[in-house]
C-alpha cells in the first residue's frame, strides 16, 4: 500500500509550507499606528519602519526644493511632522486621510510611500464655502 | 410615497423569500415538487418594484428619503444619477438582492420546464439567501429611510418608519466624486456583483444535492454554465476596478493587494478551479466531492469578502461604509460555513465519486494539479488578508500586510500554473502516452524557449517577464497547433477551405475551445502584467516650468499652458502637456485634478500605446509651473485586452454544453 506514505508527504510538506508562509506573513507585518499611537510609542519604535495613517492638517504643506513636509493628525489632535520626498497631495483637504510607510527620524515622520485613502461616504460642507 | 412604495417592495421581496425557502423544505422532505412560480414573482417583483423606486427618487431628486439627501445632488450628472443607486451600501445590498431576483428567475425557469426535487431545494436555498439580504434590506440597511431631520444640505435623522414626516431638505450631499469621476465606477459594480450574486447558483445546487443526497452528474451539469457565466462577469468586475484605479485614481497601477481587492479576487480564484473541475467531474465523474467543496468555499468567499469590505476589520484604502452589515455578514458567513460544512461532513462518504483519476499525465490530471495550486493561492491570498484580524485580536497591535507578501508567493504559484496549463490543456482525458504528449508540446515547448531565449538575447533582464512571455508562447502555441492540424486534417478530408474547418470545430464544441480562448487571454495577461510591473520606470515630482520642455524616456514633454474649466459639481484645473517621442508630436494630454467640495481628485492623462503607455498624473499646478508623476508601462494594453479575453472566452464556453454535440466533438478531437 503506498497510501501512508502519500500522506505522510503531504502532512510533511504542507507543515512545511505553512511554516514558510507563517514566517514570510510575519515578516511582511507593518505595524499600523495612528499619530498618538506612534507618538506614544516612539521610544520603542526607534528606527523601525511602520505604516501611519491619519488627515493632513489642512494649510500646513511646505516645500523645500524636493523635500516635502505636512503635518498628519488625528482626531486626537496629536500631530506628526512629515518629510517625504514623495509628491503630496497638495490640494487635498482635511477630509481626506493618508497612509505613510517609513520611519522616525528624530521628531520627523520620514515617509518613503504614500497613498491616499479614498472614501465612500463624503460629506459636502455644511456651511456655504 | 416613494419609501412606502420601496419598503412595499422589500416586503414583497422577502415574502416570497421566505416562501421560497419554505417551499425548498417541503420539497426536501416530502420529495414533491411544489409550483414555486407565486412566490418565485414575489421574490424577483419585489425587487424590481424597489430598484425602481429607488430609481424614481433619485431621478426626481427627491430628498425625502434619507438616501438620496445623503448620497445624491440635483446637480450630478444624469449616468451618475442612475448609479448612484449602488454607490452606497443600502443601494448595493438592494442591487444585490435585485440580482439573486435575477438568478433566482433564471433558475426557477429551468425548473418549470422539468420539475424535480433538485431543482426546488436549490431555488429553496437561494431563497434562504435571499432572506437574509432582504432582511437586512428592511432593517440595518434601508435605503427607503425617511429623513426626519434634515440639515442645510443632506440629513441628520432618519425614521424605519415610511409614514414618518419627513423633513426634506433642499439640496443632497451628492454622490462620492470618486464615484462621479468616471464612467467606469458606475458599471464596475453592476458587473462585480452579477459574478458575486451568480456564484450562489452552484452553491444552490450543490447544497440541494447534497441535502437529497443525490450526488451524480445532475447537479454539477445544472452549475456549470451558471459558474461560468458568473465567473465572467467576475472577471469583467474585477478588471474594470483595476481600469478604473489606473484611469482615475492616478496613483499609477491597477492592483495593490488591498484587503477589499483581495475580497473581490479570491472568489474568482476558486471559481476558476470550480469551473474546471466541474468539466472533469462532467465529462470523467470524478471529482465530485472537491466540486462540492469549492462550491461551498466560493459563495463562502463572496459573503466573507463583503463582511471584510463593510466591517472596518482590516485597513484599506477603499474605505466603505462601516455599519452594522458588517456583523450581519460575520454571522451569515458563520451560518454558511458551519451549515454547510456539517452537511457536507455527514454526506461525505456517499458523495465521493468511484473513479479516481487514474494518470496524472492526462488532462483532468493535469487540472486536478491546477486546482490544488490555485487553492495553495487562495489560502494565501486569504491568510494575508485575514492575518491582521487575528493580530488585532490576539495582541493590541494593529498591523497591515505589505505588498511583498503577495508579490512575493503569487510569483511563484502562478509560473507553476502557467506551466501546468501548458502542459495539459492540449492532452487527451484519462490516460496520455508519452508519445501523444511529445507530439503536441514538442513544438509549443520550443516556441516557448526559443521566445525566452530571444528575450534575453534582445537584453531584457526582467526575470518575470522572460518566464512570462515563454510561458504564455508556449500556451498560446499549444491549441493553435491542435486546432490547425485538426482543421487541415478535416479540411482535405471533406474539400472545404482551412479557415472554414476551423471555425467549424470550434463551433462543434464550444465549451473546449471557448476555454481554450480564456486561455489565450491567460497568455496575454501574463505578458502585459510582467511587463508593465517588471519594466515600468517612473519619476515623480517631475517639475515642469511652462514654456519648459523635459525628457523622460524616449519622450519629451512640453507644458504649454494651464487651463480651468467649471462645471455644476466639479472645477477642473490642469495643464496642456505636449508630447513628443523620438522627434514626432504625439499630441496634447490634458492631466488634470478635479475640485469637487471638499476634496480635490487628480485625473492623470494616458497616453496610450502599443509599444508602452505613458502616464501623467498631475500633482500640483501653480500659475508657472507644474508637478507631475510621470510613469511608463509597457505592454500595459495586454493587462486589459487579456483579461477581457478571458471573460470573453469563459461566455462562449457557457453556450457550449448543449450534451451531445461536444460529447461526440470530443470524442473526435481526442481520438
């Protein structure tokens, strides 16, 4: 009878690849902190590389040449200073949020991706712009 | 009026739903067949009446109901109008419910025709899905809600109540402009969920026949061309939200991973290996108790996937609405799963077909291979999808899983899939030699290796696209190849032209060589996402003085001038960019940002080509100067007119069941 042994090679190899794949998922986990998370736990976090989310405080994108630097809130109100050398969102408001890949570099988020979050629910301003 | 006519409507709906499931019970115990057309009316009628009314209020700009004031303006266009009604979420769970109506009249009509038990404990299913989307309709997701407060635009209170007074304001909110931005948002949906909605037919009859313990070709023979038809809708779906990313949300690409594509991908997946190993099963009797198990799996998938969508337990970038569906659908995936599996347990024994596949080295060997593969992806796809749940349960952290992971182990599988595809889509049923194999791969096989081999010759360095073009030659070669001997064998036989031989072998048996057209699709995909993703370049923050001109690439790219235009529910602003490759003007490309409100939505220019796209997404426009992300993809084209392919191959498979006519077409072409 060859049937033990077939399943003994699948038990083995699927054991097998779903070690793998549990060490490759773990390895592919980027922490997701929201900006008073972050700011909370930024002496542990030292120089690893996390996924922040948050709202662009309206008004506070500046330039400098290629660098780029915004302030990410939330609705805490803790603030983050971003710099990124990736092109902002520039006229995107309040309204919108946005995820950053990168690290802590002294008190400044240095963001190497960032993406836009889009919403299905939208609320038009109450007041008469 | 309107919400009492709507909620008229969903009453209906669910009345005959109720019976349905009913009338599936008593069929189930009783072994009758009762005459389900009343409730089958209800049921479908009821839907419509409500899609209708939803429709009428919108188109009427009513904003008596809380949906339209929060989800509609006057001013939005007249397509948009329309589709708003399944651009948010009571909408789609109504559009939802209209196509089970669909699927569920489709089914009852082949019934009537032959009524038998099978038949009615299937419709009796879907009626039972059809309860709990029509329950959730009236209650948690209404989209007939009276508005009882309203503010200056949109509405603040909302009454179940369709006799409530309402308060109606003078303006709507208007639609999402993400969901106004573009055509393509407004049939993406539609599409996604005829596939969504159509995967519950074989799960119907799948759970009938494993109810009646009636296992045996009857049920797989009545999913087959339903799966199929549902999987291309899917496919269409699928393909115009990764269109419509690449059109419009100018973050240049099509596919991310994201959790909620995720959602919409893993059921295709498993439809793809259904829809294979039901031919198998069809055509060899075997296979029968995986069928079942896929077909459970798939419907499974399409409810967990809009319980991930709807609930907030994962972070996306497409953010839905977060709402009490979201338990709802947790609950109905647990009932599904734990109902169906316990049955499934139970019949298991009988259902386990009597024939094994004999040699792997045969076409159904080579499925079965496929298959297992495909649900190696699934379980992946699904464990980084899901792994972030689990986190967030079992720790404080919240995390998200990186593009890579994916990248990472869909490289691999999907290489291996081709090369199984490859290798068996041309090989006789149940047992090959080697000498037949040799005799139809010989040739495909060095087609595919002299393509390699030529790539790398030529200098591409890209490891993926090398593999992927080979590959998808050698695919391509292989019914080419079969169906040119076959036709040039036939036509000096019967003294008729090539061409004409040819199309009528297709013709003969549709279902063989529609699969084999999805499988030149799979061919072209392959190519154009290697290339796109293994090839591209690109640069942002590209800063363009007006009057300047750039060169990236092959290209140069003047900014000309600025232009603003203003419509009733945008402003668009952008820029007049010119565009010369290698010397000639191409033309002018308008990348341009809409101002909606509130947000501001950038709409980049694609300057489309057979060689390679260009892609410019406008980032910042500021009197002088502009700012853009500038992207090349090559063979990007294919991506779409492959995946198009597939769909379009996977229709006319479905035509091709008609039992005798391929029987004996097969019988020929496996001779």
């Amino acid at each position: 009878m060859k049937r033990p042994l077939t399943i003994i090679l699948l038990v083995v190899v699927g054991s097998l690849s779903l070690f793998l794949l549990g060490r490759l998922l773990s390895n592919s986990e980027v922490l997701y902190l929201e900006p008073n998370e972050a700011l909370e736990q930024k002496v542990e976090l030292g120089d690893s590389q996390f996924l922040l989310g948050g709202l662009i405080r309206p008004g506070s994108i500046t330039t400098d040449g290629d660098v780029l630097r915004f302030v990410v809130t939330d609705f805490t109100n803790a603030e983050i200073l971003v710099r990124t050398t990736e092109t902002p969102p520039e006229l995107f408001s309040d309204k919108t949020g946005v995820f950053l890949e990168g690290t802590f570099e002294g008190d400044e988020f240095h963001a190497t991706t960032l993406l836009l979050r889009h919403e299905e629910t939208y609320e038009a301003p109450t007041e008469a712009p | 009026m309107i919400a009492l006519l709507g909620d008229l409507g969903v009453l209906a709906g669910l009345f005959g739903a109720i019976g349905l499931l009913l009338q599936g019970s008593q069929a189930l115990r009783t072994g009758t067949t009762p005459d389900m057309k009343r409730m089958m009316q209800l049921l479908f009628g009821g839907a419509i009446v409500s899609m209708l009314a939803l429709q009428i209020a919108l188109l009427t700009d009513n904003f008596s109901l809380s949906y339209t004031a929060n989800n509609h303006a006057s001013t939005t266009p007249f397509l948009f109008k329309i589709s708003t009604a399944w651009s948010a979420l009571e909408g789609s769970i109504l559009l939802w419910a209209l196509m089970l109506g669909i699927f569920g009249y489709l089914m009852w009509r082949n019934y009537r025709k032959a009524p038998d038990s099978l038949g009615a404990v299937a419709i009796g299913v879907l009626g039972l899905v059809a309860v709990f989307f029509f329950g959730m309709i009236l209650t948690v997701a209404n989209p007939f809600e009276v508005c009882t407060a309203a503010a200056q635009t949109g509405c603040l209170e909302s009454s179940l109540n369709p006799f409530a007074t309402a308060e109606v304001p003078l303006q709507g909110r208007g639609v999402n402009p993400l969901l106004q931005n573009h055509i393509l948002v407004a049939i993406h949906p539609p599409f996604l969920y005829v596939g969504y909605v159509g995967l519950t037919v074989p799960f119907a009859y799948a759970m009938a026949a494993l109810a009646l313990n009636q296992p045996g070709p009857e049920w797989a023979r009545r999913s087959h061309k339903w799966t199929l038809v549902s999987w291309s809708f899917l496919t269409v779906g699928v393909l115009l939200g990764g269109l419509w990313s690449y059109e419009v949300l100018g973050w240049g690409g099509y596919w991310a991973w994201d959790p909620v594509e995720n959602a919409s991908f893993l059921p295709w997946i498993t439809a793809t290996a259904l829809i294979h190993s039901l031919a198998v099963q069809l055509r060899r009797g075997i296979m029968q108790s995986w069928n079942f198990a896929l077909a459970i799996s798939t419907f499974g998938l399409t409810i967990l996937g809009t319980f991930l969508t709807r609930s907030g337990a994962v972070i996306s970038v497409h953010s839905f609405t977060q709402s009490p569906v979201g338990p709802a659908f947790l609950g109905f995936f647990l009932f599904i799963v734990v109902g169906s599996m316990a049955l499934y347990s139970v019949r298991a024994s009988d259902s386990a077909s009597e024939n094994k596949v004999g040699s792997l080295l045969s076409r159904e060997g080579g499925i079965l291979t496929n298959n297992v593969l495909l649900t190696v992806w699934t379980v992946t796809v699904l464990l980084g999808t899901i792994y972030p749940i689990f986190v967030g349960v079992f720790s404080d952290r919240t995390i998200s899983i990186g593009r890579a992971f994916y990248d990472k182990t869909s490289l691999p599988i999907t290489l291996v899939l081709l090369l199984v595809l490859g290798l068996s889509e041309t090989a006789p049923w149940k047992a090959a030699t080697k000498a037949t194999l040799a005799d139809r791969l010989y040739l495909p096989a060095m087609a595919g290796l002299t393509t390699s081999a030529l790539s790398v010759l030529l200098g591409l360095r890209s490891r993926g696209t090398i593999l992927a073009a080979g590959l998808a030659v050698f695919i391509l070669a292989g019914p080419t190849l079969r169906l040119y001997r076959l036709a040039s064998a036939a036509a000096s036989r019967r003294d008729m032209s090539l061409f004409q031989a040819a199309a009528n072998i297709v013709r003969r048996d549709r279902a063989y060589w529609g699969g084999m057209l999805s499988h030149v699709g799979v061919a072209v995909i392959a190519v154009g996402i290697a290339a796109s993703s293994g090839l591209s370049v690109t640069t942002v923050g590209l800063n363009i003085d007006m009057g300047q001109t750039v060169n990236f690439n092959s290209y140069e790219l003047t900014y000309v001038s600025g232009f603003t235009a203003s419509n009733p529910q945008r402003n668009e602003i952008g820029a007049n960019v010119l565009v010369k490759r290698d010397g000639r003007t191409i033309g002018t490309y308008q990348p341009q940002i809409n101002t909606y409100p509130t947000i501001a939505i950038p709409t980049p220019a694609v300057v489309a080509g057979f060689g390679q796209d260009l892609y410019l997404s406008l980032k910042n426009i500021d009197g002088d100067h502009i700012l853009l992300d500038v992207h090349v993809f090559p063979l990007q084209w294919m991506v779409w007119l492959g995946g198009f392919v597939i769909a379009a191959g996977g229709l006319y498979s479905a035509q091709g069941r008609k039992a005798r006519d391929s029987e004996e077409a097969l019988k020929r072409t496996s001779a």
